[in-house]
C-alpha cells in the first residue's frame, strides 16, 4: 500500500477482533518505529509488547476503575463525531483484556548527553509511535494511540518490571479491526499552510 493511501485512511481503531496478531508483525510494526527520526540519532526508545493475557486482565481492571465513573456520569455528546469517539473509547476501555496487543512506547531521557532534556524524549517517541501506526495501517492492523493505560502505569510497571529510566508516553491498541477503515477527516491544507508571511 502507498504510504499516503495509508496515511489518508489511519483511521483510529477501537473495536478489534480477538484474532491474534503475529509475533513476526508485530515486529514490522517496531521496526518501522525505529526508523523514524530521533535527535542525534540517539534511539532512546524502547517498545512495550503487552499480549499476556493475565497482564493485560490485571491492568484492564485498573483501567477501568479509573474511566467507569467518567463513562457512566458523562452528558451525551451533540457532536456525532465525539460522541461516537467517546462510545469507542468506552468500548475499548471495557474490553482492554480482549485487544490482542498493546504496544508502549517509551523513551529515555538521554540527549543530549551533556544536558539530556525532557523535549527530547518527546521529539524521539512520538514520530517512532507515528511510524508505528502508519505501518500497521498499510499491513491491515488497526491501531489506536490511547492514554487512559496511563492511569495503570503504576501496575504495568510491577507487572512488567519496567525500569524507572524509562518513559511511558504512548499506549497504542494493536489488533485487526472489527470494522472498515475511512478516510480520515482533517482540515483542507489550505487552511493550515501559509507561504512565507502571515499577513
């Protein structure tokens, strides 16, 4: 698949198949990752594959213990297209055991090396995350960045026994999709370019 056909069609996914994604894929997706950009060339990044069933339980729980009471207090939306976000968000949160794969993406405060920065471990994770979901577009995945795991950090790190020089920034759902991917909505480029000046 063409990369911008990929791109104009990453749409986020939340309702997955239970239908396991392999090992070998799920490689393709961590080394597309790692193709991105990071400054210096320093790749203080590290990657989080969470598929064990009873991990994924034990934070699930977490998860949704935290986001039930918004779920379940939360007004209706009038806008359709959050509305149908938050009703996917919820879905997701109250099925977090059944996507087959969660990827977190992570980094290390490491650049620069005399003076490491926080800003950089962002400007190292997030094209690497970006990567990550373009490539599993382009390979039938479904994807969805999420940051309600966060709430769990705490266990996935005992769990998991992540060390603390690690960051935890992206939580990416990885599955194949229960439904069609769609061209993604975004602002005409018209709209967010400018030539040289702003007037």
């Amino acid at each position: 698949m063409d990369v911008l056909e990929a791109m104009n069609s990453c749409t986020a996914m939340r309702y997955f198949q239970e239908k396991p994604v392999a090992k070998g894929e799920i490689e393709k997706l961590i080394h597309a990752a790692t193709r991105a950009s990071s400054p210096g060339n320093s790749q203080g990044w590290e990657f989080l594959i969470i598929d064990d069933p009873e991990v994924k339980r034990v934070v699930g729980e977490k998860v949704l213990a935290g986001m039930g009471p918004f779920f379940a207090n939360r007004p209706t939306s009038d806008d359709a297209v959050e509305e149908r976000m938050l009703k996917g968000a919820e879905h997701l949160a109250r099925n977090f055991a059944k996507v087959p794969t969660w990827i977190v993406c992570m980094a290390r405060k490491v650049y620069p090396p005399q003076d490491p920065q926080e800003s950089f471990m962002h400007s190292t994770i997030y094209p690497a995350a970006q990567n990550l979901i373009v490539a599993a577009r382009s390979l039938g995945i479904g994807t969805c960045f999420t940051t309600f795991p966060g709430m769990a950090e705490p266990d996935i790190r005992e769990l998991c026994k992540v060390p603390d020089d690690l960051h935890m920034f992206v939580y990416v759902a990885v599955g194949y999709p229960e439904r069609n991917f769609m061209p993604v909505k975004r602002k005409p480029v018209a709209d967010v370019i400018t030539w040289n000046t702003y007037s």
